[in-house]
C-alpha cells in the first residue's frame, strides 16, 4: 500500500519517475462520458500506482515499467492483452518489446496469441534467450518453456472488439486503434481505446522503456507495426532518454521514431518536447500521427501528441498520480485513504 507517510519519506531520495500512456487519437471530450473518462483515469492511476510501488521501494525501472503495463494489458479499455482488437480472421494477434537503458539490452514479441501479458514475454527474451524479437509460435513455445502465464485465444475475445471487426470488415476498412471517422464514429466509449506504453527511472539513474498493443483492426498478411521493434515504437538508453510510442505504425517504423528522437537529444543536445515534436512533425509529413512519451536520467519528461488526445499519466517521488487525456496539462489525482484500498 502507499502510505502518506512513505510519500513523504521519498523527498528525499534519488529522483524516481514513471510516465505511461494508453494510446493517442481522437479522443473529444464532448463524447467521452464522465464514466468512461473515470474508467480510464482508474485504470492508468492503477498503471502508475505499480510501477511507482516497484520504484519507490528500490526496485528497478525494468521491473516498473513491466508492473504498469500489465495493468493495461489486464484492462479491457485498452488495445493491449485483454483488450486487444481482432485480425481479419478473427485472431488477437499482440505485440510488445522493452528495453534496458543501462545495458541497451532489449526483447520483443510479435503477432502472439496465447501469452496473457506480451510484456513479460518480451522481458523473457530479453533477460532469457539470446535474441532480441521471437514471432508467432515460436515465441508461444519460448513462453511456455519459461513458464509464462498461458491461456486460451477466447481469454483476449471481447464481444466489443468483435463487433468492431465485424464493422470494419463490412467497411472494407483497417481500423488504426486511434480511429474515429465522423461519417461513421465508433461508440462514445471506445474513441480510442490504444497502444499502452511505460518509460522508468529508478533510484540508481537507470531507464527503461517498454510497449504493448493488439495492433489493427481488421489487419491482414501478418502485419506487425512499430510497437516491438526496438527504435521504431520502444527504445532506452542511459545516455539519451526512453522512449515508448503510439499511433500510425508504419509511419513510426518508417521515420524509427523512438530513435530518432533519442538520437536527437544524445547528439544534438535538443530538448525532449522539441525532440518529441521534431519526431511528430515529420509523421504528419508522412500523413500519420499519434503521441511520444520520453524520459531523461535527470527525471524531466515530455508527453508529446498530435492528435486530439492521449491518455497519460506521470508520477514521480511524490507519489501522487498525474492524468491527462485531452490537451489540458496533466491533473493530479486524490487517492484514497491507505485504509480503502
């Protein structure tokens, strides 16, 4: 549990930080109910509220950054684990990479479909194997061999995402996880439902960077995007920043977005919202968009978006939980007391 009192015990201590998102898009206030906005801003205070309990008790940035994902992978409001969208044959099909800052080692999977959280396959073969990125059944069968949590494909079915697929294909349309076509909009509770990410820094200076997603709706031919391929969605380097990314895949891949930006504030010394921005602008050049969150060794941060929208949230030693969704600037959020939770 935190406590009022060991907040207040971490003012002290080396500076810890842990930024999250749950995917950018057209995310519009006007229809977004105020149960979906308390749905959501629940379940990335919950995110931050774990990984923050990891760092705030000395534990590492990896394991941060894993503990806030799994709560979005086990949450149906995002397009990660439990939530994820369904392929033109009616698969989920989920992706998800992290990376070390301090050893730049790093682990992905892709398109599997039987592991509960991406995320701690992907810590597997970071930490594991000698590889970097396993796909398909081959990652399934490593997961296994690991003893990963295991479950049946009709664990990620959700009759919403259904439904959605069932739209799409009658539309002959692929559905970014940030779409919402006026003509046709998508229920108000589901303007976006997105890719989860996580960026750390714990109390010895180190980063890390982790990404999560079921990809498109309606996707086809084995498509994989940016979000487990190391400096395209994901990327963490002690020397620069960490970086996790959401939105227009291909557009990510093609620029090596998480890279790029990192490459930017190592080397040019520029600063992480103009890094972030620089990144973005050069996406939209390319028609695509969607958000960036970076973290530096120092603690600073940026949440950088394009869109309407992006669920986010910092904490940091303070403890107290920071939500944004829309444009505003992020709110913090009043926890309860240690008693009722």
């Amino acid at each position: 549990m935190i406590t009022q009192m060991n907040l207040a015990q971490a003012d002290n201590a080396p500076p810890i930080r842990l930024v999250i998102h749950g995917g950018a898009g057209t995310i519009e206030r006007s229809k977004l109910t105020a149960e979906c906005e308390q749905a959501y801003t629940q379940a990335l205070t919950q995110s931050l509220i774990a990984g923050y309990t990891v760092l705030n008790s000395g534990g590492s940035s990896v394991d941060a950054v894993i503990a806030a994902i799994v709560v979005m992978e086990d949450s149906p409001l995002f397009n990660a684990g439990k939530g994820a969208v369904f392929t033109h044959s009616g698969r989920n099909e989920l992706d998800a990479s992290i990376m070390d800052g301090s050893t730049r080692m790093a682990g992905a999977v892709a398109a599997v479909t039987t592991i509960r959280n991406p995320i701690r396959a992907a810590h597997a073969v970071m930490t594991q194997s000698p590889h970097v990125m396993l796909i398909g059944q081959g990652a399934e069968s490593f997961a296994i061999e690991k003893g990963l949590d295991i479950v049946d494909p009709a664990y990620f079915h959700t009759e919403f995402r259904w439904n959605q697929l069932q739209k799409a294909i009658k539309q002959e349309r692929i559905l970014l996880d940030h779409d919402a076509d006026p003509d046709t909009p998508l229920p108000d509770h589901d303007q976006k439902r997105g890719t989860v990410g996580a960026v750390a820094l714990d109390r010895n200076g180190n980063l890390a960077a982790g990404t999560s997603t079921g990809g498109l709706t309606n996707k086809r031919f084995g498509r994989i995007g940016d979000s487990p391929i190391i400096g395209a969605g994901t990327y963490a380097d002690n020397r620069s920043i960490a970086v996790s990314a959401t939105g227009t895949g291909e557009m990510f891949i093609r620029t090596a977005a998480a890279f790029n930006t990192a490459a930017q504030v190592r080397f040019q010394h520029t600063s992480l919202e103009k890094a972030a921005d620089n990144t973005l602008a050069e996406i939209a050049a390319m028609q695509g968009d969607g958000g960036l969150i970076v973290l530096d060794t120092k603690g600073n941060h940026a949440m950088r978006f394009n869109t309407r929208g992006m669920y986010r949230g910092v904490i940091g030693n303070d403890g107290i939980p920071r939500i944004g969704i829309f444009t505003d600037t992020e709110q913090p959020v009043t926890l309860p007391p240690a008693s009722a939770r």
